[in-house]
C-alpha cells in the first residue's frame, strides 16, 4: 500500500452521466495531483493541488472538474464525457509541494479505470 | 517532442539476466526518477537520482546519470519473473523559478521465467 486509496477502481459511465473518481491520501502530503494514462501515450498531468489550492490546469476540457476540499482529499467530477476519455486515472501525492525545487517523489494510487460508452 | 524518452520499447529476457534501460532527455535536470507499474496498477516510485550524483544503488537496481549526454540507465540485476512490469523515468525540470515533473511513454519489460 502506498498510502494513496482511489475509488472506485473501475467505472463505466455513458457520455450522459455524471460520476466523481475520489482519492484520499493518508501520508501529511502537501501536494496532490491528477494524472490521465492512456495507452502508448505518456502519462499525462491534468491537474495539480498545493495545500488544497489549485497550482496546475494542464489544458483540461471542462467537463472534467476537480475539488480539492481539503490535502488529504482529491476530487475528479465527470459529466458529458466522450469515449475518448476512457483511460486509467491516477491520483498522486508528494510532500513538497508542486513547483517548488526539486520535486520529490510521487506517491500514486492504484488508479480508477474509466471505461465511456 | 517529448522530454524524456525510454529505449528501448519493450524489452524481453530471461529470468537470471541483466535487464538495462535507458532515457534519454533534452534540458538540463533538478533530478531524474524511476517508476515501475505492474498492469493495471498505479506506479511504484523506485529510485531518484539528482543532478550532481553519478550513480545510485537499490537493492538489485543501479542507476546512472551522465547529463553531459543527457541520458539515465536503469541496471537491474539477476531479473526475476516478478520483475515483468512497465518502467518510466521522469524528468524533473526547472521552468523559471519552479520544477516539473514529466514522464515518458515507458518500457515494458518481460521477464521469462
């Protein structure tokens, strides 16, 4: 166990559906991250929390919504999403916060599968 | 273009063997990470070796670092089935006055028992 808990860890929604991929870290970590990993394609970052402040949108269409209501506890709100978001979702936690120098390691979740219909 | 860059794509051998891996990247670094990730799984940090060290060991794994040539080598010795798995190194680097961590597409690495 790394310390990082996401559920669910599978999904299957249709395009019309609203859902929320949750991630709960247990480690005191300051920063918090949402990465989409699709395959043959690196891992791509989408979003980036600092002490529940939001540092980082990478270019994110806006149907994918993230709240962070507090470090321990990360958000992905879902809605009228397309097939082509089907991919692995990875939450991920570091203590040093997003940006500042040297980042340190990075501690991810065991990933949500979402599978759009 | 990319980063960091794995070589080679997918990498098969024999239980027992050495398994080298590669990265390759284009500006200069804070710090160069590993990652491992069984299928289907989240990644595993491995090991993270910074900009003024050479090399690093880690149990079975060494790393090396020449950022004259901008390349990182990921060594893991006497390789076992459980070993199968993709591997990812991570550049991190510093874009004005904050770092950022990129990671490549990733090895997959087949050990055969």
């Amino acid at each position: 166990e790394t310390g990082v808990t996401q559920t669910p860890r599978h999904l299957v929604m249709g395009m019309t559906n609203k859902k929320s991929l949750k991630c709960e870290q247990h480690l005191g970590h300051n920063a918090m991250y949402w990465y989409k990993q699709s395959a043959k394609k690196p891992l791509e970052l989408m979003f980036v929390y600092n002490f529940k402040e939001q540092t980082e949108n990478n270019s994110v269409p806006s149907r994918f919504s993230p709240e962070c209501p507090n470090s321990s506890h990360l958000f992905l709100h879902l809605h009228t999403l397309q097939p082509e978001d089907s991919a692995l979702y990875l939450c991920a936690s570091s203590h040093p916060p997003w940006g500042t120098v040297n980042t340190g390691e990075l501690f991810f979740g065991e990933g949500s599968r979402l599978t759009v219909l | 273009s990319q980063q960091g860059e794995e070589d080679p794509q997918a990498l098969s051998i024999q239980e027992g063997e050495n398994a080298t891996m590669n990265c390759s990247y284009k500006t200069s670094i804070n710090n160069l990470q590993w990652y491992r990730q069984n299928s289907g799984r989240g990644l595993v940090h491995l090991i993270l070796i910074r900009s003024n060290e050479r090399e690093k060991h880690s149990g079975r794994l060494r790393v090396t670092l020449d950022t004259s040539k901008k390349s990182s080598s990921l060594l893991i010795t006497a390789s076992r089935a459980a070993d199968t798995a993709s591997y990812f190194c991570a550049t991190d680097i510093l874009i004005g006055a904050n770092s950022k961590l990129t990671f490549g597409k990733g090895i997959t690495l087949s050990v055969r028992p």
